[in-house]
C-alpha cells in the first residue's frame, strides 16, 4: 500500500494518471480526506503518524524528463514518455514502438536505466564508490544484522541530503554529499593563520609590556619605602633639635642656682 499526499485543488483524475505513469500495477484509488493537524492517517486498524517523505540512497532521476540526478520537484522540463520521450499531450492517447525507444540520458535505442547505458553505468559506479566512502567516514551508517529496529523517529543526520548532479557544472566530479565538516576555502584559511599569528604577537608584546610594568611597581615600592624611613629619620632629628632648644631657652632664662642644677643634668 502506498499513501500518496495530494492537495485537495488537484483533480481527483489527474492524480490517478500521474500515479499511474509512475507505478503502472496501481489498482485502486481510495480517497482519504485527513486533517492535516493531526499528523495521522488512519490504514486498517491502525491509527499512523504521517512523516516527512525522505529519498532513500537510490538512484535518483526524474519521473518527468526521466533524467538521473533530480527528483521531479525540481525538474522544470515537460512530463514525456519514458520510453520515446515524446512530450505528453492533455488528452492525447499515446503508444510508441520498439524502434522509438530512446534513452534520455544517451540518445541510444534502450530503456530508460538499462544496465547498457554507459551514463547509468557511471552514475552506478561513482555511486557505490559515494556510499562506501560515506560508510567509511561515518556519514552514513549501515545498520548490522541482528541489531533491533528502534522505533521509526527522524534524527537530524540520518539523511543527510543528497546533493545532484544538476547543481554543479559540467565536467566536475560529480558529488553526492556535502562534506560532513563544512571546508573552510583556502583563502579563508590563510587569513585566519594570519589573524592568529597577529592575535599571538599581540599577546606576546601585551606579555612583556606586564612583565616590564610589575618590575617597575616593584622598584616605586622599594623607593617609597626607602622615602619613609628617611621621613622617619628626618622627624627623629627634628625632634632632637626641638628639645636641645628648649634645654638652650630654659638655660638662657634660668637663674645661677637653676644654671648649676641644669648643667649637672646635662653632665648626668
Ligand atoms: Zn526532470
Ligand atoms: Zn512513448
Ligand atoms: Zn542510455
């Protein structure tokens, strides 16, 4: 059973001809008309979460031009036949023979993904040699035999989108993944050692410069403590010249008898 989302502005029978272009072995069509908020579909006894369609890691092409590296979201070409590549026509009934059969990718007289295209044979190729280096780097992951299914919950890395052909030019190698890391370009890189080694000369100098200014702190503080002591000294000897004075004034105003006495202290 496959649930296709259809928005309810297209006509019920343009969507079963377009589903029928795509999978020809579709039988019956019903209709379910579900409202969108609640995320559910209701499919025989279950009630479930309706999630985002994610591609898988399958050869990717165009279900309207045909061609390998898009999906059809993204085609702007006309839907044609798949076989032929006759654009289709509203309305038109359409069959085509053996001998018109062209394929898109080559121009050659076989079905569309024959193993005998050389173009599909490449893409084929440069896509195994992507997975297996997207296994080998962790990008993507296998899951082991015998490990448990965990219930389906959508991780922000689990598929990481593939990218296509389309978007790059010609004659580059073709990629299927972004790189896991985001490159930083060349040009960016050199500036960024520039700014670095900058950065580091500039803490270096700032480095010295601290270094240069502790040294001369320290020298202020012996000084200033060195001028403290001599204050000290200073004060002593001020002290010293204040009390010979007042021995001088006592002596100069003091009768003979105080004289007498006073020299004997002094003498003491
Ligand atoms: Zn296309
Ligand atoms: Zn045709
Ligand atoms: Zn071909």
């Amino acid at each position: 059973m496959v649930a296709r989302y259809i928005a309810k502005d297209i006509n019920e029978e343009l969507a079963r001809r377009e589903i029928i272009k795509t999978s020809p072995a579709a039988v019956s069509f019903p209709t379910i008309y579900y409202q969108h908020q609640f995320g559910r579909i209701p499919v025989g006894q279950y009630y479930l979460p309706v999630t985002q369609f994610l591609p898988s890691y399958h050869m990717t092409y165009c279900t309207s031009c045909w061609k390998v590296g898009h999906m059809r979201g993204k085609c702007k070409s006309h839907v044609c036949c798949r076989k032929c590549l006759m654009l289709y026509v509203n309305g038109l009934k359409h069959t085509c023979l053996m001998d018109d059969i062209k394929c898109v990718q080559c121009g050659e007289n076989h079905l569309l993904l024959s193993s005998t295209c050389p173009v599909i044979k490449q893409y084929r190729d440069e896509f195994k040699v992507a997975v297996d280096n997207a296994l080998a780097s962790g990008l993507i992951k296998r899951k082991s035999p015998g490990e448990a299914s965990r219930p389906f919950q959508v991780q922000d890395d689990d598929f990481p989108t593939l990218i296509h052909a389309h978007a790059q030019g010609q004659g580059e190698a073709r990629r299927f993944w972004q790189a896991s890391i985001p490159q930083v370009p060349q040009a960016d890189q050199s500036n960024l050692i520039r700014e670095v080694n900058v950065l580091s000369a500039a803490i270096n100098a700032l480095s010295d410069t601290m270094t240069r200014v502790e040294k001369n702190l320290n020298s202020l503080n012996t000084c200033i403590e060195s001028q403290d002591k001599r204050a000290m000294l200073y004060n002593n000897s001020i002290n010293a010249i204040i009390d010979t004075c007042f021995t001088l004034s006592n002596w100069v105003q003091a009768s003979n008898s105080e004289r007498t006495k006073l020299k004997k202290n002094i003498n003491m």
